[in-house]
C-alpha cells in the first residue's frame, strides 16, 4: 500500500500531525480508535468522509514509522530510548 496519496502533513493543519488527506483526521487519533477496539466499520460509519483504503494507509504509514525507530535493547515498548548527547 502506498500511503503518501492519502496520508498528508502541513504545519497548518494540526500543528503539522499527519493526517488523513482533505480531513482534519489525525493518524494518531485513528490508531487509538482501534487501540480502543473500535472495528473499521465503526470508524468508517462515524467518518463517513474515510474510505477503507484510507484506513489501510493509515496502518502503511504506522508501519513505515516504525520501520524507521531504532530501539535500544535495553528499551521496553512504550518508552522511548535514549538519545546520545
């Protein structure tokens, strides 16, 4: 899936947060809809303005983002590893 046609970011829109393009929503607001267990039929009944392909970019570009975080082995999820001075 390429995400880039339907993931976008613009310091004008919510601080520069990627977003689903043409709409004010946010990836990281979509991700924690499903981390709440929300289905994609919810989501999309209560978005009407996402599509399902707009949702399998939001979980491309998730993937790529992680895909580019280097952690520490020392590091457990959900901290973030140190930086070097």
């Amino acid at each position: 899936m390429d995400w880039h046609a339907y993931i976008h970011a613009d310091p004008e829109i919510l601080r520069g947060k990627p977003v689903v393009r043409g709409t004010r929503i946010s990836v990281v607001f979509l991700l924690g809809l499903f981390a709440a267990g929300w289905s994609e039929q919810q989501v999309l009944e209560n978005y009407p303005t996402l599509t399902p392909e707009a949702l399998s970019a939001v979980f491309a570009y998730a993937a790529e983002c992680m895909n580019c975080l280097i952690f520490s082995t020392q590091t457990t999820i959900g901290t973030a590893a140190p930086r070097s001075a």
